[in-house]
C-alpha cells in the first residue's frame, strides 16, 4: 500500500476491511485486514482477541494495555493475546495491514509460550525471521490491497510447520470447548481431554495465552457481545443462566470488549462497530475465528 488514501475516500475516513483466508489457511489464521483511519490523531479501543500478526504501512502508535503497560508498535508487530480491552492512540494517516493468528499458526511458526507475550507485543521479524521484511516491501510498493493480502497468504502457507499430534489433538478440543457452550465449563475440556487441570492449565497458557477458566470467561463475553452488538440482542436476555446478576455480566462485558452492554448496542466505537464484522464471515473462516 502506498502511504496515500484514495481521493474517493471521504476525509477522516475510519474504515475495517476483511479478507477470508484459502481454505488451506482457516485451521491457522483469521481473516486478514485492512484498517484505515485517515486522522491526524485517532484513539480507540479494541475487545481481547486472538494474537495478530501487523503490517504497519503509515502512521505510527501506542497500546495501552489493561494492566497499565504501555508498548509502541513496532512497523512490523507481532501482537501477542490479549486478555482484556486494549486501547490504542496512532498519530495519522494510518494504514495497516493483519491478520488474526490462531493457536495453530502459533505453533506453526516456532513461537514462545503464548502466555509470555499475552498483553504485549514484539517485532515480528525478530519472532519469525527476517525475510517477512522482504513481505513488507511488497506490500508498500503496492496500491491494490488484494495484491498485498494474495502475497501475505502466499507466504504465510509456505512457511506452515507440523504440529505435534497431542498438541494437534488438544487445539482441536479446546477449540471445540470453546465454542460449545455459552458458558465454557473448565470441568468439562479436562473430561475431554483426558488430561489434568494442571495439563490443560499448562497447555491453554502455552497456546491461547491464558487458562482455561479465563478463556472461557473471554469468550462467554465475546459471544455475548457479539449477540448484542451485531445481532441486535437484549442484552438483559444475556444475564440469566450465563452471569451470576445483571452487574457480572456489565463488568465482564466492559473489562473484555471495552463498553458497556448498552454502549455496544446504542452507541458503539468505530473500532467495536468494525470489528463485529468478523461474525458475519460464517463459512469463511473458522469458526473459532469468527469470535476469537
């Protein structure tokens, strides 16, 4: 991408685009993305999500991260799990260039115990190489986003390493865990997975980046906003079976995506309007990625 905005685009333009993954790629990455956001100055906040790899094409900023940590984005960001909401402030005109990286993908590419990396973020090259930098140069001398994204999925595929089957086996069950009830019981992935509490606890820190019972309450919340943001759900609905009363599920809503209940329904962020795009990719990415 040139360091430009197209002249159609309306002034102090704020805009998410996503770009499915091949087919070959959905167990590894989410969608990728292009953001804009065509302000000198522009601050916002973003839900928890998975770990993202970041082309940082113009612009530059800073993560805010819920325990207090601050960290500058480097050009090339791996952005490792987040835990909770996380704000952000870039000096513009920004363009940036991702992708969400699902636990396969972070075995794939060699990458340290997730959980070291969880709220903070590191260079990219450093993590996985230095020829990604080559990868970024193609995409700066390109003005055409889906050239840039075809070279990101071309690159990515061609660097995908075997995972071990237990580690294989045990994605595919927390993965399924997760996405399969409202309320992720931590009992029910150790009955699962035949393993320990202290196992699964090790193994979920190692690949999603937390335990089990912090992810299950990371996405009882994504979900739930995602109900209430996208499909225009009563929020009080939410409550009942899911949270213990109505102030549990404002609290876990605001800590995990950023605003309340009743701000996600009525007046929510650009970022939060955005982002809930991604549950609308049904057969188009995994479905953990959808949420996650």
């Amino acid at each position: 991408m040139q360091h430009h905005f197209p002249e159609a685009d309306p002034p102090g333009l704020v805009d998410l685009t996503y770009f499915a993954p091949p087919e070959a790629l959905r167990a590894y990455f989410g969608p990728a993305y292009l953001f804009t956001a065509d302000r000198p100055v522009f601050e916002d906040v973003t839900r928890a999500d998975a770990a993202q790899f970041r082309f940082m094409l113009s612009g530059e900023g800073d993560y805010l991260f819920s325990d207090g940590s601050k960290r500058t984005t480097p050009d090339l960001c791996l952005l490792g799990p987040t835990r909770a909401a996380t704000r952000f402030r870039v000096t513009g005109p920004l363009q940036v260039i991702g992708v969400s990286a699902l636990p396969r993908a972070w075995l794939c590419f060699g990458l340290d115990d997730a959980s070291n990396l969880s709220n903070d973020v590191a260079a990219l090259d450093d993590a996985i190489g230095p020829e990604i930098r080559g990868l970024f140069a193609k995409m700066r001398i390109t003005d055409d986003p889906a050239v840039a994204i075809d070279a990101l999925w071309s690159f990515l595929a061609a660097r995908l390493r075997p995972i071990a089957p237990a580690l294989e086996e045990f994605i595919a069950h927390c993965d399924a865990w997760l996405m399969g009830e409202t309320s992720p019981r931590v009992e029910v992935l150790a009955e699962t997975t035949g393993l320990s509490t202290r196992q699964t606890a090790r193994l979920a820190n190692r690949i999603y980046g937390a335990p089990p019972k912090y992810l299950a309450r990371k996405f009882r919340a994504l979900r739930c906003a995602a109900d209430i943001g996208l499909d225009g759900q009563d929020w009080m609905e939410k409550v009942d079976g899911t949270f213990y009363d109505q102030s549990h599920f404002i609290r876990e809503v605001k800590h995990f995506i950023g605003l309340t209940p009743h701000q996600l329904k009525t007046d929510p962020t650009a970022v939060a309007r955005l982002t809930l795009q991604r549950r609308a990719m049904i057969g188009k990415v995994a479905e953990i990625a959808r949420v996650s």
